[in-house]
C-alpha cells in the first residue's frame, strides 16, 4: 500500500477567514460586518486567537452603565 502520496480529505466545516477592520473595533463590530456568516461565539474565538498569536491588540475595554463590558481591539502593526 502506498501512503507517501494518498491525500486526506479533510472533515468537516471549512475554515473561514475574517478579515480585521481598520483602526479600533469589537467583537460586536466585526459580526454585524460578516453578516452572520459566523457565529458571535465563533468571532470571540478568533479575536481571542488572533490576540494570543499577537497579530490583534486589545486596546481598552468600556465599561457600561449596565451589562457587561466591552472590549475593544485593534491590528498589530
């Protein structure tokens, strides 16, 4: 059998790749741009990974009157 040259198909969802605005943005930014093409649990993911791999910086994170607060990010240069 030969396994030098077999190619895997590979499973499941395909990846997508997000394209990071310009100048500062947030999660919530950045879903209303891919118009529900992933999902926010997906965007967070990505932002988080991009920030760990240092190609996204967190800048500063507002803090609202009430919920939660917002993180706000922007591309490494």
């Amino acid at each position: 059998m030969n396994t030098e040259n077999t190619k895997q198909k590979k499973l499941g969802r395909p990846v997508f790749k997000v394209n990071w605005p310009e100048g500062s943005f947030s999660a919530k930014d950045v879903y209303k741009a891919l118009d529900g093409k992933l999902s926010h649990v997906s965007v967070k993911l990505k932002i988080n990974k991009a920030v760990e791999e240092g190609s996204l910086q967190k800048v500063e994170t507002l803090k609202q009157a009430t919920g939660r607060p917002v993180s706000i990010y922007k591309k490494r240069v």
